[in-house]
C-alpha cells in the first residue's frame, strides 16, 4: 500500500490530504476528531464502488490506516442493501430516462413554460468543447457574484489557471454544455458520463440572465442529449442534504423532474474509537444529529441574514459579499 497526497475540496477549499492507493482504488481520510476513510470520488466512478469491502476493510486495518471509519455507498438503481453492515439511508437527485418527451410530459407546466421562455429571449444551449473561450465564460460566471443560494461561493474570485485546472478533470468521461445569449456563455453544465448513468457535476448561470431562465435550458438539453446516449439514470447531487429538508434547490430540482433515490451508504469501524462512532452514529455530524426543523431554521437565518444585509446597504448581492469577503482577510474594517 503506497502512500502519496492528493489535492480534495475541503469545505470549498482545495486541500492536500494524504491518500493510499489500495487495490486499485485512491483511498483517502478527512476529519478531526472522526477520521472517515473513503474511496476518492466514489460519486464519480462507474459500477460499484467497493467490491469485496471486508477485504478492503482488513487490508486498512492491517496497515493501521490513519482512520477510525471507512465508508462506501451504493448507487442507483442498486437501492436494496446488499451488505450485512450498519448503513443510514443516502440519497441522490435522478431523473429515471425512458424518453425526452416522457420526461417533457411529466414535467409541471410552469417549467416547460421556463424552458421555451429561454428560448423565446433568445438562449441558445448546445454542447461544446472544452477550450479557453469557454474556461474564461465559466470564470466570467463564477465571479460575477460570491453569494450564491444563501452562502458564500467557493468558486469566486478564482483566476484563469485554477479554474481551467478544476474543469478539466474527469475529462475522459465528461462533456459540457453552454447557454449562450448571443456570444456570450450565461450558463454551463458539465456532466460525467459512467457507463448508463450521467451526473452533473457542476451546473451555473449568471444572475443577471435569470429572467431567461438559461439553467431550466440547461437540464432540458442535458435530459435529450443523455436521452439520445440511451443514458438510463441522471443525476443531479443529493436531493436532500442531511437534515436540511427545505430549499430553493431543491424545489428547483423537484420542478425539473428530479426524484429522491434512496441508497444505503454503509460504516465500517476500523478502531476502537471507530466502534463507539459507529455505535453512536458520531459520523453524522453535529448538524447530522440536529432535528431537520432546527437545520432548516438555521438556514433559513443564514439566507435572511445576507438579504437583510443586502436591504440595508441599499447593494448588490455581489458588493455586499465582496464587502463580508475583504473583512474576513482584514483589508477593511
């Protein structure tokens, strides 16, 4: 087992973590006071992530492997648990794809209304190739403001080179689309491409652009080109994060034809300290633990507290989060 590092987003920022690279698979462990060991980019492999976890499990434990648990999941549409090991429910957003026009025909006719509106102002989405054109509009979206859906943005203030290097992963597997209003790039989608199943990856518009609706455009495109591989499955994240239950997210993804797929993801102790975390559930988290009324209304104070901010200095979005982001590095008062 050989030990290297390898660069992970860590809270939204790139991090170097150590890795060890065990029968064929980029283990790696993040964490403090819980150490959880998992498989680097399990949500972006094909087929199974883990397919003997005992042996993997022993191997860890054999090599005192700098974690107290080792956690994997399964994917849709393998949903029933197969694995006799302490599990809590996951999730993903999927669009199950028979046809376009069966996933059209679901979907509420406000957002078919969205989707031609976009079209009707003259949006224009297509799938393109990679280049520099298109890494300097997505670095165009990604700064246009620091606050987005209630939070900062991680992907703001980034220059040309780190971007073009984050985009340009998983470039054997992925494919981008781009919404254009006239020459200009107002919206992306990159989608990773395992085997009958598609994810996004990453997928944003401009605010400035939101009455043409350029994203609603975006997964219309997304669900005919998947439609066209004869691609089973879309995916689109988790549905529901944790406990938080309720959001603008994911009411997006519910209008646009995404479902809830449940999907054990199994914990394994590799410690005695692994054994009481796995006994007590200590891996979800302090959030994890908290009611879903109680995260949601934290959430709800997090989003009312950059709006109330935006109402009293009278600017924009993107001023005020670039006023909150020069305070955290002191450069004003």
């Amino acid at each position: 087992m050989e030990k290297e590092f390898i660069e992970v987003r860590v809270r939204g920022r790139n991090t170097l973590v150590p890795c060890w690279h065990i029968d064929g698979k980029t283990v790696i462990a993040l964490g403090r006071w819980v150490k959880i060991a998992r498989v680097h980019e399990e949500e972006w492999m094909e087929g199974e992530v883990v397919n003997d976890p005992e042996s993997l499990v022993g191997q860890l434990k054999e090599t005192r492997f700098p974690a107290h648990v080792f956690t994997f999941l399964q994917k849709p549409p393998d949903t029933e648990p197969k694995y006799p090991f302490q599990f809590d429910w996951d999730n993903f957003a999927v669009i199950q794809i028979k046809s376009f026009d069966d996933w059209w025909q679901k979907l509420p006719q406000e957002s078919r209304k969205n989707t031609r509106r976009s079209v009707k102002r003259g949006v224009a989405v297509r799938a393109v190739d990679i280049d520099d054109d298109l890494i300097r509009g997505i670095r165009e979206i990604y700064n246009e403001t620091p606050v987005r859906q209630g939070k900062r943005f991680p992907h703001f203030g980034k220059d040309f080179t780190t971007v073009k290097r984050e985009v340009s992963t998983l470039l054997d597997r992925s494919g981008f689309i781009g919404a254009y209003y006239g020459s200009e790039l107002i919206g992306f989608i990159k989608l990773v491409y395992m085997g009958k199943i598609a994810s996004i990856l990453h997928i944003v518009s401009k605010n400035a652009h939101y009455d043409k609706r350029p994203t609603n455009a975006l997964i219309a495109k997304a669900v005919e080109i998947c439609s066209q591989k004869e691609i089973s499955y879309l995916l689109y994240g988790h549905y529901t994060y944790g406990r938080k239950t309720r959001s603008p997210l994911i009411e997006f993804k519910k209008r646009n034809g995404f479902e809830e797929v449940r999907v054990p993801r199994y914990y394994l102790a590799l410690s005695f300290w692994g054994r009481v975390v796995v006994g007590l559930r200590l891996y979800r988290g302090w959030l994890g633990l908290l009611p879903s009324g109680v995260v949601n209304f934290m959430v709800d104070v997090r989003s009312r507290f950059f709006s109330r901010i935006t109402s009293k200095s009278g600017r924009s979005e993107s001023e005020v989060g670039a006023v909150e982001q020069a305070k955290l590095v002191g450069n004003i008062s």
